[in-house]
C-alpha cells in the first residue's frame, strides 16, 4: 500500500494528471460529438457510451491527483492521546534530550536509544540518534516534512550496519503526557526494517 501511496504521489508532480484530463476531454468530446477529426469514429451507440464512460474516468483521475494529499509512511502509533488535543505543537516543542526504549517490529531486536533535537527549521539538520548497540548506531537527523503534529525526519551520516542506515522515515510526535512517539521506517528492495518506542525527555 505504502508503494502504490509513493507511486500516487510522484505522479502529482509529473504531466500525467494534465495528460489524463486532456484525455477525458477529448473521449467526452467523442461521446457527444461522434468523431474528431477523421481517426476517431464513435459512430455506433455503444460507442458513444464507452466513450463517455472513459472520459469521465480518465476526468475524475486526473483531477484527483491534482487534489488529493496521499501521506506517505506510518504514523506513529500509542495509547496516549496525541497533545494535539490540548493545542498545536512547534518543533520548539521537541528541543531537547530524549531517551527510551526502541523496539523493532521487524525482528526481536531492542535497544536502549537517545534522540537530541535542538532548533528546528524545515530541510535542517537539527538532531541526532544514538543507540548503543553492539556496534553501536549513531547518526544525524534532518527535518524534512511536517503533517499537523507529526514531525518527519530522514536519518543522515549514520554508521551504516544491518539495522543503522541512511535514508528512511523518523516520525516523532509529541504526546499529551509530553513523551515522544517515536517510529521509524526504511524499506529497499531487499531490506524493511520498522521501529517504535516511547522516550521521555531529561531532566523532567
């Protein structure tokens, strides 16, 4: 699902919506007109609804790649209400050092982790991931999109092992009791690799 959401998406920034609604407009034009030009002939009933039909399909997708958002990636997941329901979060919010347990969900690994964030600007490099495994994981965090109070981030100079690397989604979101939901997600041909875990900052 998360593939044909990425697929729906990338088309949104490419000729194919325009294309589409071209498309319907001209099979619409079929369907009342008969023909266009001398290549295309609905000269028959059936015809003429099939086109019809065809028109208005390639119209609605076409427009609605133009209109619909298609959110990519998980969202992270807890029984702590989100602290959107006591008012918005700011990335100021999120300063600070984070620490708690990371819990695979791909494998039955688990690992102490340490999540710090200073200042926070779109397309920043303002945090890091440390997780004292054996080797240890350790690497940067950039902030690369922001849904409501669900902060994305993609994970930067890592010390690439079987399950520390480049790439991939952190979402962080802050929860009414003020830990961090934390989940992460990375998929390859080859590779998944999903994550979660609760942190609670320092010094509170």
């Amino acid at each position: 699902m998360k593939d044909f959401l990425t697929v729906l998406k990338e088309l949104q920034n490419t000729p194919v919506p325009l294309l589409l609604v071209g498309g319907g407009i001209l099979f619409l034009f079929v369907a009342v007109g008969g023909q266009f030009g001398a290549k295309i002939n609905a000269d028959s009933e059936t015809r003429h609804k099939a086109a019809g039909i065809i028109g208005i399909v390639l119209l609605f997708v076409g427009i609605g790649l133009y209109v619909v958002p298609f959110v990519v990636g998980p969202t992270p997941t807890s029984n702590e209400p989100p602290i959107s329901d006591g008012g918005e979060t700011s990335a100021e919010d999120l300063e600070g050092e984070w620490v708690g347990t990371l819990v695979s969900e791909t494998s039955d690994f688990t690992s102490e982790m340490t999540i710090s964030l200073g200042s926070c600007k779109l397309d920043s490099v303002c945090g890091t991931i440390f997780v004292p495994d054996n080797p240890p994981c350790a690497g940067d965090l950039q902030l690369i999109n922001i849904q409501g109070n669900i902060f994305e981030f993609t994970q930067l100079n890592m010390e690439v092992s079987e399950y520390c690397v480049d790439g991939g989604q952190t979402y962080l979101q802050l929860l009414a009791n003020n830990s961090l939901s934390y989940a992460f997600h990375y998929e390859s041909a080859d590779v998944l690799i999903a994550s979660k875990g609760i942190l609670q900052k320092t010094g509170e």
